[in-house]
C-alpha cells in the first residue's frame, strides 16, 4: 500500500472537500483510502505515485481486451477529429445497431443510450407502456442501476413486497416493484402467475454480476421463460455485464434463451460511456418518434463512444470463438486453482464464476442467491483484498463484486496471481 504521504492520500483528502466521500461511485471507496490511477495498458494500471497493480477489475467488466486497446484509440482518434458530438445522426450509428442485431437476434431494433441505468430505467418505461401494466419484478441482488424502480429490497418478512433500499425513494414507487429470490422458480412462478394482470415484465440478470457471480442454476431461466410467455409478461435480460462477455451472443446465447429486451453496455461501449437497449420490434416501436414512449438524449449515440463499440464488436466478431475459448479456459484455470490453495490452507470459501468471471466467497454455503452471498466473512474479504493489495494484485475491493479476465491478461500473470492468492489465503487460516 502507498505510505501516508503517498499522492493517492493527498488527492483523496482533496477529493473529499469537493466530491461526496471522495469518489464518483461508491464502490471506489475503500479503506484507508482508494488508489488514484494515473494510467493503464493492458492488463496493469499504474498509480499516480508510480506503482503497478496487476488488474482483476478491469472497470468492472468493461475491458474485455485491457486497457488503451490500440484498434479502440486508432478508432477514436480518427472520431475526434471529425468532430466529437454533432446533436444529429450519423451512418455509424446505423452500423452499430445493425452490428448488434446481427450478434444478438433478439433485438430486432436497438436505441443507443450513455449507462445502464438510463437502458433499464427506460426499458421498463417501455415494457409498462406496451403492456398496459404497472409492476415489475426483480431480484435480491440483481443490480439494474440506481434509479427509483430498481433501488429495491424485499420487504422485512416477505419474499415479495418491496421496500427501498435507498433514502429519497417513495414507498409509493417501490410497491410497483415486486421482489423475488434468485434460483427460487417455485416463488418466482407463483409471484408471476398471481400479479401477471399487472406484471409488466421481470427483470433479471441472467449471471448476478453484482453480487458475485451468482449462476442460474440449471432451469430457471428456461423456467421464467416459460412462464413470462404463459402469462403475458415480458422478460427483460440485463446484460451489462454478461453481454459479450459470456460470448459474443452474451448470455442469452450462452444460456440460449430468448428474451423479450435486452440491456448492453459495459463491453459495448469498448471503455467509453454507451449502453444500449432493444428487443421486439413491436415493443420498440413504441419509442418516440414512433410511439408515446418518451426517451431521448443529447450525447446517445455520439460519434466517439459509438467509433469504441464498432471497434470492439467488429473484433471481436473476426476473431470469433477464440476469444472466448480462451477466456473461459483461463477463468477455469483461476477457479480450480484457487479452489486448490483453499483446500491446501484449510480455509473454507467458495469459488463461483463462469467463463471470463470469478470470485470467492468466505462462507460454507454454495452460493446461489443473495442470501448465501450475504453469509460470506466480510472481514475476511477485506484481508484477503489487502493482501492481495500488498502484492500489487487489484481485485474488487467489495466481496459483492466480480472480478474479470481480460484478453491482455497472460499465462504467467495467472500463474503469479495464484501464488499470491496461495499466500493470501495462508494468512486466514491462523
């Protein structure tokens, strides 16, 4: 860790005057105080006080080829000199939803927003309108972002009311977002089948990215599928995480179920600020200017973040399976490896993820919903992350996160990071 006069501890103290806490997302914040990154190329970042941090994070999932991709800075580059944002429309936005269209069929149309939150915040506003309906379900620990239909707990001693789980949103808004368990079909079924005359649509993330991972158990998507179509309500796939990240059909192609929206962004976006929703072709004609769904934005579709999103999905598309292969045998490679060392030190935890995701958990309990995500040792996390820290290792500094591989991460790195995972773990069996 940086000493106490290190930049990182001058900036932060600067931060706080200024920002809330210090940082612009609260998942930034960690003790004693965050690291202030002056750059990144591939899978490191350096510091501003001039140390290297190898990078588990990678933005959250953003960065599936690394940082400072050099296609990516070509292509935005070659966009900021034609002019960064025009307010008008442009033939590469034309290319970018067909491109997505063609990687994901289920979205038969797509509108281009800046963040996840404005796709789900928007998408649900669609599925009410279409559906004539007012309620939505989710799930304990399914993040959709942070506005008022989705900051949504289950209720004390209900699986389904819901409560806010944020000041400044009404109660009147929660009780129009219903709550389920994740990996729970009988409850989610009945919840479904009893409120479908005023069920909109549910919401779910195919993979918890958030809490996690957390992976459908076999089943239940298939599951809520079928039901969803039975009863007349819309599935919505949040795939900010999971979208290009699975694979190239993210997770409904993973998975192969076919919902009826999609939500984008992370990946999508190649590292700058794009997100996207989409899905029917009925439903999305429902937008403005077509329909009375009101959605718009001065910086959607932008020249520059939109120059990102063909040169990453234009990659990753020539490149084809072998992207994904890869990824996903290096993230079986740090799943059975970091199984090995806990068994090694007796510690007990467990290890979730799938394909290029992973995480360990420090509780006894398979973890499969919220509930037996929320049974994990804390503490332990913090120690593992510190130690890890020590090593210039970067992971989540939340336990309730995901960490991510990246096509920029190399064998040996792996192999360096099991031996400090080895010895992290060591330290919490005395």
């Amino acid at each position: 860790m940086a000493g106490l006069d290190s930049r990182s501890q001058q900036l932060y103290r600067r931060a706080r005057q200024v920002i809330p806490g210090g940082v612009n997302s609260p998942v930034r914040n960690y003790s004693p105080y965050p690291l202030f990154v002056g750059s990144a190329k591939g899978s490191k970042f350096k510091t501003v006080d001039s140390q290297e941090y190898l990078d588990y994070c990678m933005a959250y999932g953003a960065l599936i080829d690394g940082h400072a991709n050099a296609e990516i800075i070509e292509a935005v580059e070659q966009a900021l000199e034609r002019g960064s944002i025009y307010g008008q429309p442009t033939e590469i936005e034309v290319e970018l939803a067909e491109l997505i269209a063609s990687l994901m069929p289920s979205m038969e149309m797509v509108r281009l927003v800046n963040s996840g939150t404005e796709a789900t915040m928007h998408a649900i506003r669609l599925a009410r309108a279409f559906s004539g309906k007012k309620k939505v379900l989710k799930f304990e620990g399914g993040f959709h972002g942070s506005h008022d239909s989705v900051l949504v707990k289950a209720g004390s001693g209900a699986t389904l009311l819901g409560s806010p789980s944020s000041e400044g949103v009404s109660s009147e808004v929660a009780k129009n977002t219903l709550v389920s368990r994740f990996n729970d079909e009988k409850v989610a079924g009945k919840i479904i089948r009893d409120h479908s005359s005023e069920l909109a649509a549910v919401i779910v993330e195919p993979v918890l990215g958030n809490i996690g991972p957390v992976l459908p158990n076999p089943g239940f998507l298939e599951t809520l599928r079928k039901i969803t179509e039975e009863n007349e309500v819309l599935l919505i796939f949040d795939e900010v995480i999971t979208g290009f990240r699975l694979s190239i059909g993210g997770a409904q192609e993973y998975y192969k179920i076919r919902p009826d929206l999609t939500i984008l962004g992370k990946i999508l976006g190649g590292g700058l600020p794009l997100s996207a929703f989409g899905g029917r072709r009925d439903i999305l004609e429902k937008l403005a200017p077509l329909g009375p769904v009101y959605q718009a934005g001065t910086y959607s579709g932008n020249p520059v973040s939109v120059s990102a999103a063909l040169a990453t999905l234009e990659s990753l598309r020539k490149r084809g399976g072998q992207v994904y292969s890869r990824l996903e045998r290096m993230g079986d490679e740090m799943r059975h490896g970091m199984s090995d060392h806990l068994e090694s030190a007796r510690v007990t935890a467990q290890v979730n993820g799938v394909a290029s995701m992973f995480q360990l958990f420090f509780t006894d309990r398979p973890v499969t919903d919220y509930h037996s995500a929320k049974s994990a040792d804390m503490r332990k996390y913090e120690k593992y992350f510190h130690s890890l820290l020590a090593s210039r290792i970067f992971v989540p500094p939340s336990q309730f996160e995901t960490c991510f591989l990246s096509t920029a991460h190399n064998e040996d790195e792996l192999e360096a990071t099991l031996g400090a995972i080895g010895a992290a773990v060591k330290t919490l069996s005395r």
